[in-house]
C-alpha cells in the first residue's frame, strides 16, 4: 500500500482538499497542565542524565576556576551545554571527554531541544498530520454507511444502527451546518461538512464504496435531488429516505430510492393508534426502540429451520422475504420456509440470532 508520502501529487491535493470538510472524532486530549508537566519531567530526565555522564567523566574536563569539576560543576556545565549557552569556563579537554560531547551530549542536547520546543513542532506538525489521518481513512472506508443529515431523524438512525452491532467507524455523516459536524465528531463519528446535493460532497464521504445510504433531510425536494446525486454515484447501494409527504413517495422511487419512510404519515397513524389502543401503540414503540424489550429484526433463515413452516421457527416469524418478494406469515407460499430465505421476526432484545 502507498504511504503518504509516495502517493501522487493528485491524490495528496484531493486529500489535502477533502481535509478542510472531513472532520474526525478527536482523539482522547491531553490535559495542557500534564502535557507541561510530562515535558518538564522529560527535560529533568535529560539532564539529570548529561549531569551524571559529566560528573563520571570529570577527569577529562578542566574548570578555569579552580581546575577539578565537582557535581556542582557538572550539573553547572551540563546547562549551558543543553541550552546552548556555553561559556567555556568548563571544557573537554580529554580525547575521551571530547568523544562523549560528540556521540551522548550532542544528541542529548538535540532531544532537549525538541522537549522545550514540542508545543510548537506540534502546532507545525498538525497539518500534516490531519492530512495522514484523512488519507488513511479514505483508503480503508469500504462497505460503510452514509448518512446525510444529523438532525433528530438521522441522530435516531444512527443509534439504531450502532443498536444493531453497526461499528461507528463504518458510519459516515454528511450535514451543512457546522453545529451537527460538532454533534457527530462528539458522537465518535467522521463527518463531511457541504452540500449532498453536490457529488463532489458525496464521494468526500466515499458514497461510490458505501453498502447503504440514509437520507435523513427536512425538505423533500432536497432530499429528492440527493436520491438522484446518490444513486448516480452507487448503483449497488440500498437507499433509504426519509419524506414529510405521501405524495413524494413515488417520486423518490423513481430517483432511486429502494425503501422511503414517510414520517408525518407514519406520526399520523401512530397518534390515531395511540387514541384508540394506547396498549398497541406502546407495543409499537416498544418494537422500533432499540434497547427495550421486544425487537423487530430481519435475519436469514438458519439451517435447523428449513423445511419448516414459520410458526415452528425459534423467533416469532410475522414475514418472509423471499427472492425480494415480502410474504406475510399467512401467505401460502411462505408455508414451508427455504434455503436463501430472510425473516422478519419479533425477539427478545439481545438474543442470539
């Protein structure tokens, strides 16, 4: 695999473009005081050791002032040999002496060097190393999940998905507004800021690689233009879109969109269910939330269960998918269940699948 430091003049401008939209979870910081405090020691650490390679030496070293170097004299001249100062009232004078200054004092003086400027070639550093993060994440981001949009409806999602066993470095959000890039990076999320209606928006969050698209917009017409961005980029990748209006199902369908949820609708239905069964409703929401005590999950069928019908399966089987036709549990057809089947079950929340 190329590093980034043997890739093309091209692709480390499209990373260094794609750097200023990208934004990733931010690393476990730091506190500044420790960080002070870690160098501080560090510098410690270095002179105490130059001070004792001195003073072991001292033979070889001759003091203007008085001829001998005691450990006073050693620490004396070990810091104004590290910090570069060097007065010359205390010098090398033994070929022994000389070799330790060039091969263990110099290289010491070097990394003492570095400890007391750190904050600053690390403020240097951060560029490029934003630009290696980003190049090492474009490179490895397969089969993931786009989400576009990290409002309430896209937040939801996201939890389900991770709910699912979905890691969150497989979830990509895709959001304008800066307050929801904030969001998403503090959820441990990577995020592009810009439009998705544009492509160039789109492949930031390498849509063309990704399994699954989640549309989760406040206008239809918007969320109608990025159907037809994403699925021109990705013919393989299931597509799901959430719409205010029953009217713009169609419309979506023809853009592209493989499943459309329609959330007033749906909000609808369920506040006329809730008034007239509230027990039902509560089961309903009981079985879209992840974490309770019932869930609606879909799963292949396993190897015991072929052959049989769907009321002898281990879960409580309400549909079948088969050949992408949905069959409910009373359909004839689902009547014995088949090798390729997936089934739609109600299961207890953490049960083995």
């Amino acid at each position: 695999m190329r590093t980034i430091w043997s890739r093309p003049r091209a692709e480390a401008r499209e990373d260094t473009e794609a750097g200023r939209s990208i934004t990733m979870p931010a690393a476990a910081a730091v506190p500044p005081l420790q960080q002070v405090l870690r160098r501080l020691a560090m510098a410690i650490l270095v002179l105490a050791v130059t001070t004792l390679l001195v003073w072991l030496d001292r033979a070889g070293y001759n003091d203007n002032a008085d001829g001998k170097v005691d450990l006073l004299d050693a620490a004396y001249y070990t810091t104004v040999t590290l910090s570069t100062t060097g007065y010359g009232d205390i010098a090398p004078v033994s070929d022994a002496a000389r070799l330790t200054n060039i091969f263990v004092i110099t290289p010491l003086r070097v990394v003492f060097l570095i400890i007391l400027v750190g904050t600053t070639l690390e403020v240097l550093t951060e560029r490029t190393r934003q630009q290696v993060r980003v190049h090492r994440w474009r490179s490895r981001m397969r089969d993931h999940v786009v989400v576009v949009g990290y409002g309430t409806k896209g937040r939801h999602a996201v939890e389900t998905l991770k709910g699912q066993g979905m890691p969150k470095e497989k979830i990509v959000v895709v959001d304008p507004q800066q307050k929801a890039i904030d969001a998403a990076n503090n959820d441990g999320l990577v995020a592009v800021q810009g439009d998705a209606t544009r492509s160039r928006t789109l492949l930031k969050a390498e849509l063309d690689r990704a399994t699954r698209v989640i549309i989760a917009l406040q206008r239809d017409d918007t969320a109608t233009l990025v159907t037809l961005t994403a699925r021109q980029l990705n013919r393989r990748a299931a597509i799901v879109v959430a719409v205010r209006e029953d009217e713009n199902v169609p419309l979506l369908k023809q853009s592209g969109a493989d499943t459309v949820v329609t959330s007033s609708s749906s909000a609808g239905r369920l506040l006329g269910v809730s008034t007239a069964s509230p027990h039902v409703a509560d089961t309903l929401e009981d079985l879209m939330t992840h974490g309770r005590g019932l869930s609606l999950t879909e799963r292949p069928v396993r190897q015991e269960e072929i052959g049989r019908s769907p009321r002898e399966a281990t879960d409580l089987v309400v549909a079948v998918v088969r050949r992408k036709k949905m069959l409910d549990y009373a359909d004839p057809e689902s009547a014995t269940l088949k090798f390729g089947d997936r089934l739609i079950t109600i299961s207890r929340e953490g049960s083995d699948y």
